[in-house]
C-alpha cells in the first residue's frame, strides 16, 4: 500500500514520519530527495536552467536561494517549477517503492492536496497543528525565515480545515506522546486494512 503523509509548513511531517521509522515503515521525504533529483537528474537539471536560466545552479549544485526568490512572488512559476520537479520524484518514488520490503510505505509530500494527487495513493495522513504553533516552530528551525515569509508560504498552501475532510487519518500533532499514541493507532489500522 501507498500511503501519502501531508500537512501544512511546521506541522512536524519530519516528527510524524520519524514516528513511523521508529515502527520499521520505510519512508521516502519527497523534499529531501527533490533536492538530490535537482543535483543528479541531467533531464532535471535541464529543465531546471530553462525555467531559470544558468544562474539556478552554483558549481554545479542548486542554488536554493536564488530559486526560493524567483518563486516567492511568483505563482505561475513556482507552478512550472513544481510541474517539472513532481513528475521526477514520483518516478523516483515510484521505483524506490518497489525495492521496499513492508507492507505499506510512506510518501511525506508538503502539497499532495493542492497538487490534487490524492489519487496516487491508497490512504492519506495529514498533519495539522495551530497556525501560532507551526510559526514558531519554522522560527526555531529555520535561521533565514521571518514571520511574514511563513505567512506567506501557509497562504500558498490550502488551509488545514479543507484538507481534513480530503484526508483519511489526521493527526493533531501538539504532544509528542499523543502524537506518538495517534502513529501507532494509524499504523495498526493500516495493518489492519491491507
């Protein structure tokens, strides 16, 4: 089984997606491996400069930043952009799935609903946790971001009451105990259904 794992910036996806390593389910971090697709795929890295031109990459690496401010005012771009990077990692995934030996597997993606891929998978987990709180969580981790940044990237995203209804778990993850009983109760259930 496939199983999608979403939710809004500073939800704790990461934390969430721990917990279910910890119970031996593999899982694949769609933003980690986009970032390494963006370096080692030729064809990636092609359509890359001729969304952005040459600048995208510094010695031969993706040059994050300069990408981060293209994209930050720029909707239409950002949506090339994911169109072209989406594809990759699903092909990605796609084939690291099959190499996994478990009954199901986790795909954590920041934006399955609003990339409306939720047929890709059998069950969806979302995350949620309180606006105030996911704000200052990204504060804490994230050394270059300040509050109108996050703000404006939660705006990009749909909001946690219209994900809800679209998902088929959700977590409120605010205590790591009840977060961590909530992983378990998940995990039996989709031991159960398969």
């Amino acid at each position: 089984m496939i199983i999608g794992l979403t939710g809004g910036i500073g939800s704790g996806k990461t934390t969430v997606a721990q917990l279910f390593i910890d119970l031996g389910v593999p899982v694949y971090n769609s933003d980690t491996e986009a970032k390494k697709l963006m370096n080692s795929s030729k064809k990636l890295r092609k359509s890359v400069k001729d969304l952005f031109g040459k600048e995208a990459y510094k010695k031969k690496k993706i040059d994050r930043s300069f990408i981060a401010k293209k994209v930050f005012n720029d909707k239409e771009l950002l949506k090339k952009l994911n169109s072209v990077v989406h594809p990759a990692v699903r092909e990605h995934f796609e084939f690291w799935a099959k190499e996994q030996k478990a009954p199901y597997v986790i795909q954590e993606a920041a934006i399955i609903f609003e990339q409306a891929s939720q047929y890709l998978y059998d069950k969806i987990v979302l995350v949620t946790a309180p606006k105030e709180e996911r704000i200052v969580r990204v504060l804490n981790r994230d050394s270059d971001q300040d509050r109108s940044k996050i703000e404006k990237r939660m705006a990009n995203q749909l909001p946690d009451n219209e994900k809800i209804v679209l998902a088929d778990y959700v977590i409120e993850n605010i205590e790591i105990e009840r977060t961590r009983q909530k992983v378990e109760e998940i995990h039996n259930a989709l031991l159960d259904y398969i």
